[in-house]
C-alpha cells in the first residue's frame, strides 16, 4: 500500500502527503471557490482536479525525487503489454494509484468548498427567495 502513495519510501510518504494536503487541498480550495464564485458549473473541476494533481505530482518529484507519477514506470508497462499482459496491467495500475488518491483528495475538497461557496451566495445573493439550510444547502423561503 505505501509503496502506491509513495514509491520511494517512507520519507516521501509524509513529503508527499504534507505537499498534497498543504498545496494542494488549499489550491483545490481556492480552485472550487473560484469556480462557485464565477457561476461556473461544478463539473469544471474534474478537469482542474486533474490539472491540479499532475502539477502536485510533478512538484512532489521536482522538489523531493519522489516519483509520485512515474512516467517511466507507465511507459515500460505500456512496452510490456505485448509480452506480459497481465504483468503490464498490474505494474500500470500501481504506477497511475498515486496518482489517483491525489485526484479523489483534491476533487474531493473542491467539491466541498465549491458547495459551501455557492449555498453561501444563493442565501446571500437571493435572499428574499431563499434561505440557507445547514453548511451545504438552501431551500425555498416560506
């Protein structure tokens, strides 16, 4: 299990999870609240959730030598499809689960802060129509 999070050990265990929950859940942050702010619809951050994670993958190996995306793992799997399959599929599916539980995390808290951001503005911005129920919700005013 540690070594799909972390491949290289158990340091970069807590750099990669200290550069993920610091950086990253405060750019997924910001990413959701921007996009509640904004009027945009919340399926925009799948693709910024993406774009987020492939840059915090490429500064958890920039800045540590932690190869969290491990290009050259992925690449020798896909070489590897030809003769081994089952062999390749195993090794591509380790290599990209690093990459995966940093996706779900960043969409995850972008998701939640792009929710409290927009129940915050329909209360705020439409209140003589509707009223806040709860961190997440509204409802219609009575």
């Amino acid at each position: 299990m540690l070594e799909i999070i972390a491949p290289a050990g158990p340091d970069a265990l807590w750099t990669t999870f200290l550069l993920t929950l610091v950086l990253g859940g405060a750019a997924a942050a910001s990413t959701g609240r921007a996009i509640a702010s904004t009027w945009r619809p919340a399926s925009r951050l799948v693709l910024y959730a993406a774009l987020l994670a492939a840059a915090l993958g490429f500064l958890d190996y920039a800045l540590f030598e932690n190869p969290v995306i491990p290009g050259g793992r992925i690449v020798d799997a896909l070489v590897q499809m030809t003769t081994e399959p089952a062999a390749a599929v195993r090794d591509l599916g380790v290599a990209l689960a690093g990459f995966v539980v940093t996706f779900v995390f960043i969409l995850a808290v972008g998701l939640t802060t792009y929710r409290l951001t927009r129940a915050r503005q329909i209360a705020r911005q439409y209140g003589f129509a509707f009223v806040r129920k709860g961190l997440f919700f509204w409802h219609e005013r009575a």
